[in-house]
C-alpha cells in the first residue's frame, strides 16, 4: 500500500495527494458501505438493474478519486471488479452466487487497504491477488467474446476480455458541460478526460464562452479517435450523463481535421497544455482550480450553492460544548435578573435565553444521525453467520430513518451486534428444526427503531424457539446463582443471562459458549442511560427492546432540593409529583407505599439513599418516574422546577458512586447532581430484597 503520512510541501504532487487522501476519508468508507449493501440487495434479486449499476458506480468512483488520491494499489485492484460489473451490467454474464460471494471478499479487501491507508491497518497482497484469479477462472466458465471473427481482440490490465473493440478507427466529437447543481460533487473533468485519452488519440478544446452561462463553468469538447464503439464513450461518463449536457456524436476523419483547425485559429490559447490532435491531453487539474481565483479560465469550484458540508466531528463536539457552556452563563443570567428587579435588564436576559435555546436545539439537531447506516452493518453479517450455521435467516430493519445522537450511534454497534448474533445462534433454528415445528425454513430477524418521546426504542425481534426457562434454571443452579427448588419467576430467570460468564450453550465455539455477549450489552447501555426489557415467547420467538436517550449532551431536567443538594431529574422520565406528610406516610404501613389515586407506588427516600444530614420539612414533595415500566416514587424536600441541564461527567471522586450519572452546574454557579433513575430503582428493589431475607 502507498505511503499515506507525507511529510511533503503542500504545494508539491505529494503533499497535494496527501491533502486529497484526508478529503477522500470518509467518502470512500461511505462508498464501501453502499457497495456492501447494494451487493447483499443483488443476491436477493441477482437481474435487478439498478443495483447492479449501484455497485458499479460505486466501483467506478472508488477507483477514479482513489487514483486521484495516489491510492494506485487500490485503484487498480477495484478496477478488475468494476471490469466484472461492466459484463454484468451489458448482460455479458450472469451472476451466481461464487462471485457474489467474491465480489463480498473484494469488498472486504478494499477495507482492508484503506485501513493500511488511514489507519495503520494491514493488506493481505495474496489474498488480493488470489480474488483476482478466482474471479478470472469463474468469468472465463461463463463468457466468450460473441464476434469470434474479429482478428483483434483487447484485454484490459486484469486480462478479463471486455467488450470487442470496432472493426476500424471511428472519430467521435464529445462535448459536455458540468452542470452548476452538481459541480461540487461530480467527478473532476479532468479525470473524465484522462479516461477518454486511454481510449485513443484525443485533442482537447476548452469553451471559455461557457464562463457567462448560467452555470458558470466550461465546456468541454474532445475530437477523440478510437477503435471502442459508443457505448464504452458513455460508460466513461455513467455517473454524470444525467445531470451534464452531454452529446456524443461520430465524425469523419476530415471533419476531425477541420473542427482542430477551426479551434486552433479561434481559440489558440485554450488549448489544454497546447497540445494538438493526436497527443495526449493535458486538462486542467484539481490543484489549478483551487489555486485560481474567480478570474481564472477554469472558472470557480464556488460558482453555486452545496447542499451539504462535510465537517470533523471533533469540531461538532467543540461546538456543542461552547454551546453548553452557553447555556450554562444564561441561567446565571437570568437568576441575576430577577434578583435586580429591573425590567430593561429582564427583557434582554429572557432575549438572551430565547436565542440560547434556539441555538442549542439546532446544535443538537447537527448531532442527530438517523440510525439506518447502523443498521445496514448488519446485513452483511446475519449473511455470513447464517451461511456458516448452516440456516436460512432474513434480517428486516424498519425505522432506519429514526435520528439518535451521534455518541449514542457510535456506541450501539457492539450491543446490536452481539443481540443479533445470539438471536441467529440461539434463536433460530435449524430449517430442519423449523419445518418440523411448523414455521417457514427461513427465520426472521427483525431490527425495528422508532421515536418515543425523549428517547428510542430499538427492538431485535426474532421468530426463533424463544430462551429456554428450564434451561437457564438448570445453569443457574449449577453455577450457585439460584437455590435448589427456589422458584423465581420469568423476569428473574431472564436476568441471569446478563451476569458475566453465563452461558447455556453446550459447547463453546468461535461464536457463542463464553458469556460474554449479553453482558457486554448491559455493560454499554449502563453508561448510555437505556434500559433493556425482554419479552419472552417460548417456541415463538423473543423480543429484546433497547430504550435509550435521544441524546447524552444536554437535556430537559427536573430540578429538586433535598437538605442543601440539589438533584436533577430527567425530564423525561417524570410523570407527576405529589405531596407527602406525616398522616399520608403512615397509610403505607411502614412498608414505603404511598397510594395514588387508587394504585400503591413504592418510594425512596432520597436523604436516606444518599445520607444527607438535616431535618426533613413537615410536607414533602414524591416525584413519580417510570423506569422499566414501574412507577417508582423519589422523596425530596422541595421541587424547583425545569432546569436546561448540561451534561458534565462526574470526576474520580464521585465516579463509583451508585445512582448517579453526571452533573451539571446551576445559574447560581452550585453544582446539581444528576440522578441514574433506573439503576436508584434497582438499588432498592436489592435493599429490599436483602430487608426480607432477614426477616424470614
């Protein structure tokens, strides 16, 4: 693989193919992961065209801005697989299921060299090589050139045959016009016109009259001479025929001859390099349009309006910071202007704070993704696995378009993944298994995401055999989790299968046996604040639901005061509060039942969970939340209000503290710690738990 960390002068051709490769970043991993997915769509249905262009395109374009990028190794080894799609795509050949499988490990051999590129990864040159000479071996079982009779016949630099060039020499007058909508995103001409160049002898012609259209960019015109048909002219520009003025038409060789003559004696100065028929072109690079300004001929890269940017998440998560920090000084703003009574200052802080909010909703709205790209990665890899267990299984996503947080997206891909393997490992059977009980041969693996209020609900549902109560019973028991002839409900049972270790497998392989998937999943939803609830079908399937925050950055709090703490609740999670004295403490018999409205809800006690010293008012306040579907009451010794909270983790001392899960600084400068609601609920049910065991 090329060298990539260039230590070169910027304006030098390495430093400039340094620069391009950091531009390129990103893009070319976008592109491995639609080519990936359009791959996995053609197996499904293996003629349908417009995946088969998908991946062609795709190719097309890891190749060309790979070259451009000095990524040469790269570029060469994608081109033999684009050489297959352009057989497949003109019906030359057919595909089955070996080079799908090989055009996967191509994939995958991309990956790998863009890793070594960027990230100090490493490339398996023989494996490269050997993909190469399976898919010669399984192209040339399939496909003979059909005009045998011709004397002449190319090869390209993979050695697969292409499409038989033309009888004789043809003159081709190629003219196009970048468009002014999708300059920015379309390919450099220039690469265009090196593409043409190695289809024969060309002369380039650039329209500077072009400069005062509506666009704003040149025309190109190129008098090409080549022995290709027409139809390898248009492939050179399949990713921009329909958005450029574009026309291809055959000429003579006298009217080439003339049409030279013609833009040499009008136009002297715009011929490329000053280059003339027959040379190859020498068209203005990427460098000469970003080094000219607006004056230059070659126009300007800023002739219109982008749709979109490209911006480093560093400076995104910089930028939410500031914005924090902002919202931080406007509550201490407005605390300082109530506490002057003075309305021309009140006005200008209740200003301040409208624009603060309108800026922070927009700062987190540019940190939303939607989670479909999360979800794709998994097609590849239910593939994979259900091919090596020998099972048929379809995996559905619905709601790929719901948005969560950039964080929270980047750290969902280890749970899902481990949720989706045990689903096909231990949910779904055999489709031996599965005929007999019933059910299709192929199981399903349904991955759901849709919006509930301030937070997500990501769901992995299967129709496999369900988890095996009696099974997981038996490991508990023989592990010393549950007592002999001890019985625990559903719940209880389904709990065991997050402790480390815990596993009913009978066998341990490269994909289950260990226990440590499930826990690895309640071990990244602790910090991310969701909560997992499991629904259980024996025989008919599972359903796990993951429930997480829109957004770990800032939130809509619920600020309460217990001696001189403060607390913060999320929003999010408080239904209603109530008032508690002496007489309505006693109705729960000691037992920490308070009844609302008809229905008992258990309550903690907040000055005991956390000791705080001090006597406790006559009247004091119960907030209501609801975590794992139970409503759960909090004593506090008064409600302040909604509170804009941003999110500050907490430092060593307090980090092992149990049921909580940051800070955040308050308008008065004071630090308010922010309550882990679900794991305070857990912490109780235990202390409980331990109260009546002593008891009995």
């Amino acid at each position: 693989m090329e060298e990539t960390k260039d230590s070169h002068d910027e304006d030098s051709p390495e430093g400039m193919a340094a620069r391009l490769r950091e531009l390129f970043r990103e893009e070319a991993y976008e592109l491995i992961a639609e080519l990936e997915s359009a791959v996995l769509e053609i197996e499904k249905t293996p003629d349908d065209s417009e995946q088969i262009g998908r991946v062609f395109r795709a190719m097309h374009t890891i190749k060309g801005s790979g070259a451009a990028c000095g990524l040469n190794d790269m570029a060469r080894f994608t081109h033999e697989i684009e050489t297959v799609f352009d057989l497949v795509r003109k019906g030359k050949i057919t595909l089955n299921r070996e080079l799908i499988d090989l055009t996967l490990e191509a994939r995958d051999q991309i990956k790998a060299m863009l890793d070594t590129c960027y990230y100090d990864g490493t490339t398996d040159e023989a494996k490269g090589r050997r993909i190469i000479e399976a898919l010669k071996e399984n192209i040339a079982e399939k496909y003979t050139v059909v005009q045998d009779a011709l004397s002449s016949r190319e090869e390209n630099r993979s050695g697969f045959r292409v499409l038989p060039v033309a009888e004789e020499e043809k003159t081709y007058r190629i003219r196009f016009h970048p468009s002014h909508a999708s300059i920015a995103a379309d390919p450099d001409p220039a690469e265009l016109i090196s593409e043409l160049a190695e289809l024969g002898t060309c002369a380039v012609v650039a329209q500077m009259d072009a400069l005062s259209s509506p666009t704003g960019s040149l025309c190109w015109e190129v008098l090409l001479i080549t022995r290709r048909g027409i139809d390898t002219i248009h492939d050179v520009f399949i990713l921009v025929r329909d958005q450029w003025e574009l026309t291809i038409e055959a000429s003579s060789g006298q009217d080439l001859e003339k049409k030279e003559r013609a833009a040499a004696t009008d136009n002297p100065q715009q011929t490329c390099g000053g280059e003339t028929a027959g040379t190859k072109p020498a068209p203005p690079s990427s460098r000469e349009f970003l080094q000219h300004g607006p004056e230059s001929p070659f126009g300007s890269l800023h002739a219109g309006p982008l749709s979109s940017i490209r911006v480093a998440t560093g400076k995104l998560d910089t930028l939410v910071d500031l914005v924090g920090e902002l919202v931080t000084i406007q509550a201490r703003l407005s605390l300082t202007a109530l506490s002057r009574g003075m309305p021309e200052f009140v006005f200008l802080a209740e200003e301040v704070e409208r624009l603060t909010g309108n800026l922070r909703d927009e700062a987190m709205s540019i940190r939303m993704m939607p989670i479909g790209a999360t979800f794709s990665r998994f097609k590849r890899l239910v593939r994979d696995l259900a091919q090596e267990l020998g099972k048929e299984v379809v995996l559905v996503t619905e709601g790929a378009e719901t948005e969560l947080d950039k964080t929270v997206i980047e750290r969902l891909g280890d749970p899902l993944m481990h949720l989706i393997r045990n689903s096909i490992d231990h949910g779904i059977e055999s489709p031996e298994a599965r005929i007999r009980a019933g059910k299709p041969a192929a199981g399903t693996v349904v991955l759901s995401a849709v919006h509930s209020g301030a937070h997500v609900l990501i769901q992995i549902k299967d129709d496999g055999a369900g988890f095996d109560l009696e099974a997981i019973r038996a490991k508990g028991v023989e592990r010393g989790l549950v007592p002999e002839g001890k019985d625990l409900s559903e719940k209880e049972l389904l709990a065991l299968i997050f402790i480390p270790g815990f596993s009913t497998a009978k066998t341990v392989t490269n994909i289950s046996g260990r226990g440590v998937g499930l826990d690895v999943v309640k071990r990244s939803m602790d910090p991310l604040g969701g909560t997992i609830v499991i629904r259980n079908n024996e025989k008919a399937g599972t359903t796990i639901e993951l429930k997480l925050p829109l957004t770990l950055a800032i939130i809509d709090g619920f600020l309460t005061e217990v001696g001189s703490e403060r607390y913060v609740f999320p929003l999010s999670m408080v239904e209603e509060c109530v008032e508690l004295t002496n007489a309505g403490s006693a109705t729960g018999n000691g037992k920490h039942m308070i009844n609302v409205r008809g229905q008992l809800v258990p309550y903690v006690r907040l000055r005991d969970q956390f000791t705080i010293a001090g006597t406790q008012p006559v009247i004091e306040q119960i907030v209501i939340a609801r975590a794992d579907d139970k409503r759960v009451g909090f004593v506090v010794d008064q409600v302040i209000g909604g509170h804009q909270t941003v999110i500050k983790n907490l430092g060593a001392f307090c980090r092992d503290v149990e049921g909580l899960s940051g800070a955040t600084i308050l308008g008065d400068g004071t630090v308010a710690l922010i309550l882990d609601v679900p794991r305070l609920v857990q912490l109780a049910e235990r202390e409980e738990v331990a109260l009546c065991r002593g008891r009995g």
